[in-house]
C-alpha cells in the first residue's frame, strides 16, 4: 500500500516522498517499507537514526524525516493504522454444517459460525456477528450486531451482549455469582437466578469471568473494556467506559461509575461505590467508597500524594531502623549516668 493511499484512509497530510508501506513497526526496529510512530518527545532523537519508510508524528517534527503522516495525536492515529494493516482472525463464512443451532435459534444470515459451535434454543445472533469453534451459546441469549466470540468461550443462559461486543477465548459470561448461605456450618448454595448484560461496544479479555446476578442484572456499561483474567463478581455494575485491567477482581454488587480505571491486581470489596473518573493502582486494596476523581493505590487504598509520601518512608524504615537503635543506646547510656549522680 502507498504512504498516500493509507493517508487517504485514516485521514492524515503526507508530507515528504510517497512510498510503499508494508506494515508498522517501533522506530527502533522499523525498516524501509514500515510505518512508525513518534508520540512522545523524549524519543524524538530517534528520528536521526531511525530505518523506517514513514513515520506518524505533529507537523513540528516532520523535517527530520523523509516521509511523515502529519498528525495531531499520532498514537491514535497509529491505532487507525493498525487497523488497517490487522491480520483478520479467521478464515470461514457462512454457518458451518458441524455447528450445532438449536431449531428454536434465530442466526441471522450473514454471521459465521464455525465448526463445533453450540447455539442453544431462543438464541438471537444479529447480523455480521462472528461465533468461533468451542463456543456454547445458551438459552435465550442475544448477540448485537457485529459482535465477536473467539473460540472456547461460554457465554450462559440469559446473557445480552450489544452492538460491537468483543469476547476473548476462553472467557465466560454468565457463570454463577459465588453465593452461599451458611447452615450448621454448611455451605448451601442459593441459585443465581439474574443475567449478565453487556452494553454496546464492551470487550471482554481471555479468561475473564463475569458472573451472573443473583437477582436481577451484572451489567458492563457501553465502551468499557475487561482485561483478561479478570474477576466480575455478581451483581455488580459499571458505566460507560471502564477499564479493568488484569487480574483485578471486583466483588459483588460494587458499583463503578463512568471511566473508572482499576489497575492490575487491584481488589474491590463487595457493596462499595467508586465514583465517576476513579483511578486505583495496581494491587491496591478498596475497602470503602471512592469519590469521583480520585486517585489512588496501596492496600489499604491511599490517595495518590499519601501513597507516594508512605512508600518514601517506607524505602527509608531500614535506616530510619538504625538510627532509632543507635538512639536508644544513647538514652540507655544517658540514663545509666543519670542513675549514678542519683
């Protein structure tokens, strides 16, 4: 593909010799034919040596390359191009003859469904959505337009997925929330009658789980993206544009609101609300309610200035430790002569 025909179709101002593009690639590691990118100034030297064919970066750099795409957000625009160039997963169309579809099921015509797919009765799947092999669909579930499920996923009974959703393999949706009722000393089971419900635009990561609500909905608000190996716990809810990062786990009926980020490892009690633009770093511990914007890590959860100030002194306990020995001697010496002149 020409440098110009990719700038055509991710919107961007060539600047400099039209080229072939190949793919993309790091400014370090790019050769001739792929495109790069500059998105922070701190490696604008790499510039001077890098072998890339063209690079994406702001207007004020492009004299230092041969070839540019002129951008005001190149790490977005890169995105753009990624897509682009993105190797497509699959190689089948059409509902394959060793997919099992229920009769009840209602697939629309133009979605795939490959080889050993199972799509249980009252299934909904919209149109152009994509069912890889090892797929069990349940009762009554429904898919949205153009939604994809990779291979070995389970997606229980009841779920809704909308518009777009992406759901990596090996993920479940809809498994049972983990309730139980303490009898004699017995762990009894209460049935987790709820759904899951997934809003448009929602990706969920490879091995992530997203339990079913005891009663009522878990929901995933639109645009939000699940890490792999993530833990959604029952009842639980969030809004729009969330990112839950890997291996965090929220535990049930927690509510998130728009744009909470939950780093890696992070851990949410059950019942708590954090607000609207949240940020929790990783292998934090959220014990209680979190306001909007706020910023925060540690376990048990700081704001973002204490956490900070607390790992200094902590880096510091070692000699602090020391000099508090040193001291105590001191004393011990000081008391001892003032017993003497008593």
């Amino acid at each position: 593909m020409l440098l110009s025909e990719l700038a055509g179709l991710i919107g961007l101002k060539m600047a400099g010799k039209d080229k072939e593009i190949s793919g993309l690639n790091t400014l370090e590691l790019a050769g001739p034919t792929e495109l790069s990118f500059l998105a922070n100034a701190k490696y604008e030297s790499a510039l001077a040596v890098t072998k890339a064919g063209a690079v994406v970066l702001e207007e004020k750099y492009a004299d230092q390359v041969e070839s540019a795409l002129i951008s005001e957000n190149p790490y977005m625009d890169l995105a753009k191009a990624m897509h682009v160039f993105a190797r497509p997963q699959g190689c089948l169309e059409g509902i394959h003859e060793l997919a099992f579809i229920h009769p009840d099921a209602d697939v629309d015509d133009s979605a795939t469904v490959y080889p050993f797919a199972f799509i249980g009765k009252g299934v909904k799947i919209g149109p152009n959505c994509k069912i890889f092999s090892g797929v069990y669909i349940g009762e009554d579930v429904v898919l949205g337009p153009g939604c994809i499920i990779y291979p070995n996923c389970s997606i229980m009974a009841g779920t809704v997925i909308g518009t777009g959703g992406i759901v990596q393999p090996g993920a479940v949706l809809g498994g049972d929330g983990f309730g139980y009722a303490q009898v004699s000393g017995k762990h009894v089971k209460i049935p987790q009658i709820g759904t899951v419900e997934l809003q448009d635009q929602v990706e969920i990561g490879a091995n992530a789980c997203v339990d079913r609500a005891a009663l009522d909905v878990t929901r995933i608000g639109a645009g939000s993206k699940i890490d792999n190996l993530v833990q959604i716990a029952h009842n639980v809810t969030t809004g729009e544009d969330c990112l839950v990062i890997s291996q965090s786990g929220v535990a049930g009926s927690t509510k998130l609101g728009k744009g909470v980020i939950l780093a890696a490892q992070a851990g949410l009690v059950d019942n708590i609300k954090i607000g609207d633009g949240a940020i929790i770093g990783a292998q934090a511990g959220v014990t209680n309610d979190v306001p909007a914007g706020f910023m925060g890590a540690g376990s048990p959860l700081l704001e973002k200035g204490n956490f900070l100030r607390s790992s200094i002194y902590h880096r510091k306990l070692p000699d602090m430790a020391k000099k508090m020995s040193v001291l105590e001697k001191r004393i011990k010496a000081l008391e001892a002569e003032l017993s003497k002149e008593d």
